[in-house]
C-alpha cells in the first residue's frame, strides 16, 4: 500500500505578492463608468484611514483596473481633510 506524500511548494515573493492584488479589499473589476479615483490627504495630520487605503487597497484597485486612472494627492499642510473622489461617466450601449 503507497501512501501519497503532498509536498507543499514554497511560494515565492512575486507569487505572494500577485495573489494579494487578487484577492482581498479592494481587488475589484470596477464598472466602465467609473471614469477616475482621486485621494487627497495630509501626512501631518490623523488620516491613518486614507494611508491605509493607499497602502493596502489602492494597489489592488490599480492592478485590477490598469487603464483607470487614479491620482493621489499627498499634501504638507495641516488641517487638510482626506477625500475620496470617484467620478463617474455615462455609458451608453447601442
């Protein structure tokens, strides 16, 4: 009687790395309507929030939309409040 041995893989960064833009937060296939995303926030003050979307969710966003545009605004000054501005178009099928 054999008995099956299953040897795991190791998988590498890029693997590691390709599966996390797939999956996850943020790893969506946005609708062609939405035209543009733009982040704007300030490093000095408490816009942990817009940091971690721009960490953890904007790279899956970018790999999942390539030809989206997307603009990231990250200002010096205080008192600035973080904004999320997505614009959409209209679509019209014929």
């Amino acid at each position: 009687m054999s008995k099956n041995i299953v040897k795991k893989i190791p998988i590498s960064n890029l693997s590691r790395k390709i599966i996390d833009l797939r999956t996850g937060l943020g790893a969506v296939k946005l609708k062609p309507v939405v035209k543009k995303i733009s982040l704007v926030y300030s490093v000095k003050n408490d816009n942990a929030g817009a940091r971690y979307f721009k960490k953890e969710n904007l790279p899956r966003i970018i790999y999942n939309n390539p030809g989206l545009p997307i603009e990231v605004s990250v200002l010096k000054e205080k008192g600035v409040k973080p904004t999320l501005t997505i614009e959409f178009g209209i679509v019209i099928d014929i």
